[in-house]
C-alpha cells in the first residue's frame, strides 16, 4: 500500500469514474485500474462495487477512504513541516548561551524570531561554558554561543564564526576613579567592589601578568554572576567596578588603566561535528556578525 495508491482511491471516490479520475490524475485508465486492484487485494476486500459505468463505494470502501484522508493528510502536513524545518521557519531552535553573549544576543535573537519566523520554536539556555557543553552533548541544546578560550579543546566539538570583544574595567559616571589624572592604578581598583562575570584562564592569567597577583579574579572579584545584565545595572547604581566586554555597558565609563588591560573575549558558535544543524542556526549567525562588536573606543 502506498500513498499513490490511496490518493487514486480518494480520487475515484469522489468522482465515481475511472476515466474522469484518470484524467485528474494525468494517468491512463488501465494504470488506475490496476492501482485500484492491487489495492484491493492487498486488503482482501473489495473497495468498489462496478455499476455501470460507475464505480460506488462499498461499506468498507467508505471506511477505507475515510482512513485513507487522513493518512494522505498527515503525509501531507508532515512534507509542509519538512519544508519549514527546512528553510529554518519551523522546528525547534535550542540555543545555550554564555553570560557576555548572552547579555548581547539574546534580546535580539528572541525578538526577530517573534517578528519574522513566528512559528519556530526557540529555547535559550543561560549557564556557566562547563554546563552548556555538557548539555550540547547530551543533545539538550543544538549550539552554544561562548567565549572559545572557556572552552576546552575537544575533538567532538566545533567551534566557528569568531568575533573578539575588548574588555575593560567600567564605572558609573561621576565615580571617584574618573577624576583621577592619567587613570587610576589598579590598586585603587581595589578599593571599591569588583564585579564580573566567570573569567576564562586566558583573561586571568592577562590580568595576573598586568597587575601582579591580587588581580587573579579570584582574588580581586568580589561579585560574580553569570548575568551580565545585573552586574552592569549593580555598576550604574553603585561605586562598583565592572570587569566585561565593552560593549555590553556603552553608557558606563571607561577606566583607562595603567597599563592597558589589552584582553579580549572570543565570541564563538560551538557545535557537535557531524552532527546535522538546524537551518535556524543561520540567524544566529547573523545576530552574531550583527551584534558582537565593540563600540567606538570612549573612556575617562
């Protein structure tokens, strides 16, 4: 039994005629005879009873055309849902993102989907790189969008489409530390609470090797939070110094120390190799190119 074969029995019993089904179907008549007989006994019973130049449906032929719509209806929308999946308008979308990336695309990526693709579904997962890789391979989430030198190297794991992002030490304006000639040192830093966001090695050990030992972030961080966001409003409310990527605090000031922090975040899309993506993902690819870039330079 095929699909074929029962789109032709929904067409003859509609029009009770073999040559007008044919017709309709761009097939010859004998075709549809022997689609319709093989049918037949492939069931066991009949499906049409021959009066005339008719061709009625009998008691079981009414039920079979009845399962038969729904079966060719369900083949149906199950094609259309290919279709969607396929040019990424339909389907599921599970994406983790990291707090600097997170604080950056997840807004944007949440509001074009609402507006131009309505029915993808989109889930977004906020946690620490070590629990978003451990979802990815356990197939909880598609791709993660994280900062790459968190990541440790693994041969199931790809990562691509970089973009690199300044980081910097930030206040409020009018803060104390702004009205320091020449920007302040790091140990004025100190007076005041540190806030960030988990570092990767690489920014500690940068931030070790600028300013000695009492700025390893263990040592030196005083609030750390996966989301960025509240560590940037805790930063315009209070005397807090804010250690993140630039972008993510354009109204904050620049604290321009010395030496220069000179570290950056590396913004990567990390997927599992050979593993099929969902076509969704090339929005946010995108979003990324879009959204992960540093503001023109402004400091105190």
């Amino acid at each position: 039994m095929t699909l074929v074969q029962l789109r032709h029995l929904i067409s003859l019993a509609q029009t009770g005629s073999f040559s007008q089904s044919a017709a309709a179907l761009f097939l010859t008549q004998p075709a549809l005879s022997r689609s319709i007989r093989a049918l037949e006994d492939e069931l066991g019973q009949p499906l049409f009873d021959r009066i005339g130049r008719r061709s009625e449906l009998t008691p079981f032929g009414r039920d079979a055309v009845e399962r038969a719509r729904e079966l060719v209806l369900a083949a149906d929308d199950l094609r259309d849902s290919a279709r969607g999946v396929g040019d990424g308008h339909e389907g599921v979308l599970r994406i983790g993102m990291g707090s600097g990336p997170g604080a950056m695309l997840m807004t944007p990526l949440l509001l074009k989907m609402a507006q131009e693709r309505p029915r993808l579904r989109v889930e977004v997962a906020r946690a620490g790189t070590e629990l978003l890789v451990q979802a990815l391979r356990e197939r909880a989430l598609d791709a993660l969008v994280v900062d790459a030198r968190s990541l440790r190297p693994a041969p199931d794991l790809h990562a691509q489409f970089m973009h690199d992002m300044r980081g910097a030490f930030m206040v409020r304006r009018g803060h104390p530390l702004t009205k320091r000639r020449g920007g302040p040192s790091f140990d004025e830093l100190l007076r005041f609470p540190i806030a960030s966001t988990p570092l990767s090695d690489e920014v500690a050990r940068i931030l070790v090797e600028r300013y000695g030992a009492r700025a390893h972030p263990a040592e030196c961080v005083t609030l750390r939070c996966e989301e960025l966001p509240s560590l940037v409003e805790v930063a315009r409310q209070s005397d807090t110094v804010l250690l993140a990527i630039r972008a993510a605090a354009p109204d904050l000031v620049e604290l321009k120390l010395q030496p220069a922090l000179a570290a950056s975040a590396r913004f990567g899309l990390v997927t599992l190799r050979r593993r099929t993506l969902p076509p969704g993902l090339a929005v946010v690819r995108s979003l990324m190119t879009e959204c992960l870039q540093d503001p023109p330079a402004r400091g105190a």
